[in-house]
C-alpha cells in the first residue's frame, strides 16, 4: 500500500537521508545535519565505563543515535551498568550466540562489534559507500547480515540500498539486492538460516523478502495485514515478528510465513501502547523491548506476545534507536 513517510522519522538517520537524496520527499533533516560534525568526528573510545560486574550478569544495550552511544543495562533489572561512546550514529544492534554485540554505526558506514561486558570495540567492519541501518546474526552459522538503507554521496543517499551478508561475521561480505525492496531497513534470520528483510519501495511502499538459505535471490511476500512504516524484524522462536507504526501507533505483527504468503498468526499483535515510534524492538522471552525514537526518548518494556500497557520504562536518552539482549556466559 501506498503511505506518506512521517516527518517525525527524523530519529532513523539513515531512513531520512535515504528520504533526502534517494526519494522526492523533503528536505534533508537528520542527525548528520542537526549535529554538523558527525561524520567527520573521529572515533574516541577513552568515554566509555562498564561496571567491573557487567560480564558475569545479562546486559541490555540501547542504541542511541543522537548521542553516539551505546547504553548497557543489566537485564532484567534494569540498572545502567556501562556506556560505550564513540561511535556515529549508531542504529540497529543485534547479539550472536557469544553474547557478542554489533551495532551498525549508520554514520561511520562501518559494523563494530563489542564483547559482553567490553568496553573496547573487538572488530569493526567497513561498509564504505552505504548507510547500515539494522543487522542479525544467524545463531546457527554465525553469519552476519546487514541492511543498507542506500548507497551514500556527501551524506545523501542516491541510490538504492542491498543486504550483505558476512560469512562467519568476517571478511568481504556478499551482496544481496532485491528490487521489491529498494530501502532496506531491518532484518531477522529465522532458526533454519533464513533470513526476512522489511523496508520500503521507491520510498512509499511497504516490502518484505526473504532471502531463503542457500539461495542467492530473495522471494518477495505479501503479509495479509496493512503495514505502514517499517520497524524491526526478529524471530521469536515460532514466529516472524514484524514491527510496524503510523504516527504513535505502533505493533508488532506475528506471522507464519510459508512460499510468497505470509499469515498473521495472533490476531491483534502486539500493541505498544504509550509508545512513539518503536523502530527496533527486541523480544526476550516474555517481555518486548522497545525504544521510541519519537518524542519521548525512552525505552519502554511490555508483556509479550499481550502487549498493552507498559510496565517498566526508562527516560533520559536523546534517539534512541535498537535494543539487543546480550546473555552472560555461564
């Protein structure tokens, strides 16, 4: 379906430069412009703290892209135990099955990775030329996708963005790129190596794909509910869970997905009530993790899969943007 891109998308730094150079809607307006110096800051690490406990408990990192850093809680208590400085703009975060951490450092155009608990970046991989905007780790392989929102020029997107994926979360990636999904934004492998991808095309239209495993093209899939902006993608454990919102209206969509049809499997979701544009979530276990990168500037915790009413909520933070879950090693 057609939709008009919400003037409050600001927050996603790489979905309004894609918006800048890539589409006809609007002026450039986005954390590169509002901060000037971002992309041409060089990367200082010497900020960052974490609590001399935070390897040996769960940790909860949350991307914040106004601020440039990286929020490290422990989980599910919710106490501050670190934060990760010196990075650009960073957007989507994702764990591998070491509780290793990547976020995608959307204005530095690189992936850096944390150990849990770490305080130093322990990899970084260079993705010149694009804006990564979400990431996921295959658990079973640990493969590391990326989507890029678009392919950067002097800060403006101007041309459509593809998927890499990362053998062994090393090396050169391979390149993916799908024509139904011209501005990928976010992605979620499944437990069968299979990778879903939701995004836009031609800047208005709501998509999604597969990338099947062992397959080097993607199957396009029509999901049976309107979805307007495109949000986070992560597998629950028995569904393909889907974010989406319009205005401050956001929810999170199950669905089983067989062939080209996907079919909702919960009526109803999960509504994020309270909330103000959720763009990654994260699920862990029974509870739903989502940052609003709207007007609040907090990270808001709901029961999953009923949603309602949040029940736990922190404040203070700029944009924040992606949540992961990093489990300590036991």
């Amino acid at each position: 379906m057609k939709i008009s891109i919400s003037p409050q998308y600001i927050g996603a730094v790489a979905a309004v430069a894609m918006l800048a150079g890539c589409g006809s809607v609007g002026p450039q307006s986005s954390v590169f412009a509002m901060r000037g110096f971002a992309r041409s800051m060089h990367a200082d690490h010497s900020r960052s703290w974490m609590a001399p406990d935070a390897k040996n408990v769960d940790l909860l990192y949350i991307s914040d892209a106004g601020s440039g850093d990286l929020y490290v809680y422990s989980y599910p208590g919710a106490k501050l135990k670190g934060t990760l400085t010196g990075l650009d703009a960073p957007e989507g975060v994702c764990v591998d099955k070491s509780g290793d951490v990547w976020v995608a450092n959307t204005g530095a155009m690189d992936i850096v990775e944390y150990a849990h608990g770490g305080t130093s970046p322990i990899a970084t991989l260079s993705d010149p030329g694009y804006f990564p905007l979400g990431c996921s780790v295959d658990l079973t392989t640990g493969n590391l996708a990326v989507t890029n929102v678009c392919e950067e020029v002097s800060g403006q997107c101007v041309a459509d963005g593809d998927v890499l994926v990362y053998a062994n979360a090393k090396g050169t990636p391979a390149s993916y790129a799908d024509s139904a999904v011209t501005q990928p934004f976010f992605c979620g492998y499944d437990d069968k190596e299979n990778l879903y991808v939701d995004g836009l095309y031609n800047d208005t239209d709501f998509a999604f794909s597969e990338l099947p495993r062992g397959s080097s093209s993607f199957t396009n899939i029509t999901l049976n509910e309107t979805m307007y902006q495109p949000a986070g993608v992560q597998w629950d454990g028995k569904y393909v869970a889907v974010g989406t919102y319009w205005a401050y209206d956001d929810i999170v969509l199950d669905f089983r997905i067989k062939g080209t049809q996907g079919k909702l499997a919960r009526p109803g979701g999960t509504p994020l009530d309270g909330a103000t544009q959720v763009v990654q979530f994260w699920i862990q276990g029974k509870v739903i993790i989502g940052p609003n990168h709207g007007r609040s500037g907090s990270v808001m915790f709901w029961h999953y899969p009923a949603g309602g009413s949040p029940f736990k909520t922190l404040d203070a933070f700029t944009t924040p943007i992606g949540a992961t879950v990093s489990l300590a090693k036991s």
